[in-house]
C-alpha cells in the first residue's frame, strides 16, 4: 500500500503537469493536486498500519479494514481542503504538513507501545531514523546523479529538455525507489529490537559536541531576554515563541537520543543534561504564554496561534511527567504527541473549526459595534455612521481570512436575498478570489489597498510549445520590461542587447540607444481587463446602497489567452507576449512587467 501511495503520487503529478488542460474541471479546482498530496500522505499512514498489522499478526480480513479506514481518512481529509485555499496563500500546506507529523508520529509507536517495551522503542525509532537518513542518502544521489546527466545531455546536444522533467524525476526517485528502499530494509522480525545492543558512540558524540552546545547557547540567550523582560517590566514579543519553540525541539531531541545513557554517571555532561533540562525548560514556557496569550487576546485565535498554543501545552505536560515519573518513558513523547495533534486537527475543538468560529465572534462584534449589523442583517453604512479605520481594517481582515479557508459562507445568514444570490454563485463557481465583502460605502484604507494580480499568458507558451514564425524579419530579441516611476527618463546602455522598460503606460525597447518600438499599452491592457471583468462571476459595480456587500477582488488570477491575442503588430516590428502582468491597486490599473520576443 505505501508503495501503491508513491506510485499513485508519481503518475497523478505527471497527468498535472504534462496532460491536464489548463482549463479544465481538474486543474482549476486542484482535484489533481490533492489527490498527489492526499497520496503522498498515505504513504506514512499505510506504512503504520503494514508495521502494526505485521507485530501484531493481523489477519488478512483485519488488515484489509485498515485499508478501508486509511482510504476513508485521506478521503475526508480530501474534502476538508477548499480549491479557495490553494489560490489565497499556503493555509493548505499546514493542513498536509500537520497530517504527515501525525502519521510519522503513528509510524514512531505503532510497533511498540507498551511500558515494557521502552528499550525497544528505543532502538527500533533509532533504526527507523537511520534507515530514513540513509534512504534519502541514496535516494539524493540518484537524483543529483541523474539530473546532472540530463543537464549535461540538454547543454552538449542541444535538446531543450523542460524543467518538469526535472520535477518527474524528482518524484520518481523519493516517491517509488525511496518508498521500496526504505521499507527493503525493515525487518520481518520484530523481536530483534527486544535485544540489548551496545549504545553507538556516534550517538553520544553528536550530542555531546554539537547539539548541547547548541542548547546550551540557546539558554543563555533566552534566559537574557527574559532578565531584560523582568528589569524592564515589559512584556514579550510574540516571536520569542519561536527560538523557545526551537530550543525545545532540540533539547527533547537529545534527550532521547541519549535516553539508555542518561543516568550514566561516567557521561557526566549528559548525565547533568538529562537531569536538569526540563527544571531549565519550566520557567521559559512561563515566557512563552504570555507572549502567545498577548498575541491571542487581541486579534483573536488562528491555526498558527491555535498550534503554538497546543506545543505549548504539550511541552509543560512532557516536563512536568519527565520531572515527575520516575520511569521516564519515552514512548508518552511521541504518543501524546501524536493524539494532540489529531485531535487539533478535527472536530469543533480543532484550530480550523476554532479558529473560523472566533474570528466569526470577532467579526460579529465588529459590525454590531459600527452599527452594520442589525437586527441580525448586515445594512449599509449611511452617510451619517463613520466606521472607525482600525475597525475597518480589521473587517476586511476577518472577511479575507474567512474567504482564504473557504468558510465566507458563515457570513450568509446576515445577508439579504440578492447578497445571498451574489455570495452563493461565486461559491459554486469556485470563483473565490472575487469573494472578499467590503460594505457598499465602507471607506478603503488607502495604507492598505486591496490588490489584485492579473497574469495573463498565452495558452501555448511562445517558443517552448510553439515556434515563432520569422520569415518576414531579420532579427529575434528576448525582453523583460518592468515599471518605472514616470518622472524618469528612460536610460539604456550601449551594449549589445535589447533593453526594455515601462514607464507609465509606454513601453520602450532600444537596442544601441536605437528605438526598436514605443507604443502605449493602455489599449491592450483595458482590452485584457474588461474581458476578465465581463467573466467575473460577481460584477463589481454592484453593490449600491440596497446592497450591505460590495465584491472587491483580491489575490492572483492566472488567465490564459489565444495567442493571437498576445500579439502586437505593426509595419515593422511584432511582439510575442509572453507574460503581460497588471496590478489593481483598489479602482487602479497598472501595468507592472511585460516579457516576451520582439521580432524586426
């Protein structure tokens, strides 16, 4: 099955990347994407249940259960990843991230959980962990060695291979041979870790000379930071999170790996380590929920926050034990651990569900304090309410954030009919970026403009999917033009190539302090912009005083042309456009680079 996971993972990446139109139902809504990413996942999955299926002999008819319930797992999760999410921002990359730290987590214990079994653990998770080094080892030279022979292949005959071949290869190699070479070396014989085995030198070297100085510059440098809190009387940033965060992982790191040594007095350094760390980590958690309690109370609860928060909690849970316990087992790190984890990722509790419903509370609070939501209805701003600006800022704030993680529809019950209407229809089209509610005359923060990124390209890319016919010209230049500010001349060197620039609306190409071509852009961009804008779901003149909603899109579109619409002719020249970039700054248009061939 974990094999199965890689090979679907490899096969589907490639259907993504070489065969799926651009166009179509399984590109524009990710299907594709998080069917490879959903596969990726269950190779750790289904590599836990092969390991717990395998110490526990289970039946066939047993194990084949555990396929159905990994199957279903990797379904829902599926479907818990909006397309919305992949066109705002990476909110759902720590969704994947979050759900392979579970399953390797599961991976760490599905062997040997038990109280008994700690010696075990111990040694089958350090296996694990060579056996993992090792496969990426040789799975990273296979990769740079085959890579570095197409590179050599593309340069000395010429071929033009594409850079997603690269990626294929890439694929290949860590999703199928990585796959079978880490699980060839598993053994069938679980009971092997049972036996005692002399603790490697290596181990206690690594951790003796290069992670506990490590730690130990980390505790002076946190410890200073919390005197300077205490003689300052001030309160800590919320970045102090992070280093405390790092200093954990690393110290709990080589706590483990240590653990068979740890009351060794001959190892005095460790021995001192391991009975110290977690009386020095105490006090620095103290810092670390204030500081994300601080970050909380005002802008509310987010995934991230939500997960340091979790960590923070674990991390006091795990010291106070190791304090306490006076068995020290370690399989309680990476179980409890674990079921933290899952149970933060589902459920009402979960820090998605949380999350929305707080900035939802948030939200509400907003609107009923400026006077938008009454009666249960979101209304108009009159002429006579004036929205205070941080609050505006923080509506347009909440209302993005909602949009992003595909819950804009916990603002439907406000809405009017038409609202409705406009909402729904955007939402079924999976039109997301046109789904970002600002109050009909909600004043715009100028400090903060929403933009939005039009990329338009042609649908057969100039050159690498298609020649360029130039029978009727001399020469073929590339060129990349950006804008400049309007108030400068437009300087060029006197070498050699074609240099490009925009300045205002105009584009300028000069070879030799030679015009080549000057020409307004203007009509080619309000041509581009006003057929997408005759496309948009949601028509953004609407939204008048009847209206509580207005649509302002935000983010990046991706819109692909005829490539005769990328052309710009005249009598002597012809331009190949192949990326034509416009940024719209609130009501503005403008023009921010232009790439592609002129031919003369």
């Amino acid at each position: 099955m974990p094999v199965l996971c890689g090979l679907l993972t490899f096969l589907i990446s490639v259907w993504e990347m070489h065969f799926a139109s651009r166009d179509s139902y399984l590109v524009k809504n990710y299907v594709l994407v998080r069917m490879a990413m959903e596969c990726m996942c269950g190779i750790s999955m289904f590599i836990a249940f092969e390991i717990y299926a395998q110490v526990k002999q289970v039946q066939f008819s047993k194990r084949l259960g555990f396929f159905l319930l990994g199957f279903c797992i990797l379904g829902l999760h599926y479907y818990s990843v909006t397309p919305g999410m992949f066109d705002s921002e990476t909110i759902f990359l720590s969704r994947y991230l979050l759900f392979v730290a579970c399953f390797h987590l599961l991976v760490s214990v599905a062997a040997f959980h038990h109280v008994n079994d700690i010696l075990a653990f111990w040694q089958y998770n350090y296996f694990l962990l060579t056996r993992m080094i090792t496969s990426v080892a040789y799975s990273l030279t296979l990769f740079l060695g085959l890579a570095t022979a197409l590179w050599a292949i593309d340069t000395l005959f010429n071929i033009q291979i594409n850079f997603n071949y690269y990626i294929d290869l890439l694929l290949l190699i860590f999703m199928i041979f990585n796959t079978i070479f880490f699980l060839m070396g598993i053994p069938a014989d679980y009971s092997i870790f049972k036996n005692q085995t002399d603790f490697k030198k290596a181990i206690r070297i690594f951790v003796q000379y290069i992670l506990l100085p490590i730690i130990g510059l980390y505790i002076l440098i946190l410890y200073f930071y919390a005197g300077k809190i205490l003689l300052n009387k001030a309160m800590p940033e919320g970045w102090v999170c992070i280093p405390i965060l790092i200093f954990s992982i690393i110290g709990i790191l080589a706590y483990v790996l240590t653990y068979p040594i740890r009351k060794d007095e001959h190892n005095r350094i460790i021995y001192v380590y391991a009975r110290y760390f977690f009386y020095i980590l105490l006090p620095l958690l103290s810092l670390y929920f204030i500081a994300i309690i601080k970050r909380i109370m005002p802008y509310g609860i987010t995934e991230d926050r939500y997960l340091v928060l979790v960590l923070g909690i674990w991390l006091v849970i795990i010291s106070v034990y190791i304090i306490v316990s006076k068995r020290d087992n370690i399989i309680v790190i990476p179980g409890s651990l674990f079921v933290l984890l899952a149970l933060s990722t589902m459920g009402p509790w979960g820090m998605y569900q949380l999350s929305i419903q707080n900035q939802v509370v948030r939200l509400e609070h907003l609107l009923k304090r400026n006077q938008l939501l009454q009666n249960g209805k979101l209304v108009s701003q009159n002429t006579q309410t004036k929205v205070d600006k941080k609050d505006a800022a923080s509506i347009r704030s909440i209302l993005f954030y909602l949009n992003k993680r595909g819950s804009i529809d916990r603002i439907h019950r406000w809405l009017g009919e038409e609202d409705q209407q406009k909402l729904l229809d955007a939402i079924n089209k999976n039109e997301t970026y046109s789904i970002h509610a600002i109050f009909s005359s909600l004043e715009l923060d100028y400090e903060q403009p929403f933009e939005l990124t039009y990329l338009f390209q042609p649908s057969r890319p100039f050159v690498t999917d298609q020649g360029i016919d130039i029978s009727s010209y001399q020469y073929l230049y590339a060129f990349t033009a950006k804008s400049e500010p309007v108030d400068q001349l437009p300087v060029f060197p006197m070498d050699s190539m074609v240099h490009a620039r925009i300045l205002g609306d105009h584009l300028y190409l000069m070879l030799r302090q030679d015009t080549l071509f000057q020409s307004r852009l203007n009509l080619k961009l309000l041509e581009f912009v006003h057929e997408q804008k005759m496309k948009d779901s949601i028509d953004m003149k609407q939204g008048g005083l009847k209206s509580a909603i207005k649509v302002i899109n935000t983010g990046e579109m991706n819109i692909l042309l005829e490539n005769d619409r990328m052309l710009i002719s005249d009598s002597l020249h012809r331009l190949f456009l192949n990326r034509f970039e416009v940024k719209k700054y609130d009501t503005i248009y403008r023009i921010e680079s232009v790439q592609g061939y002129i031919a003369y």
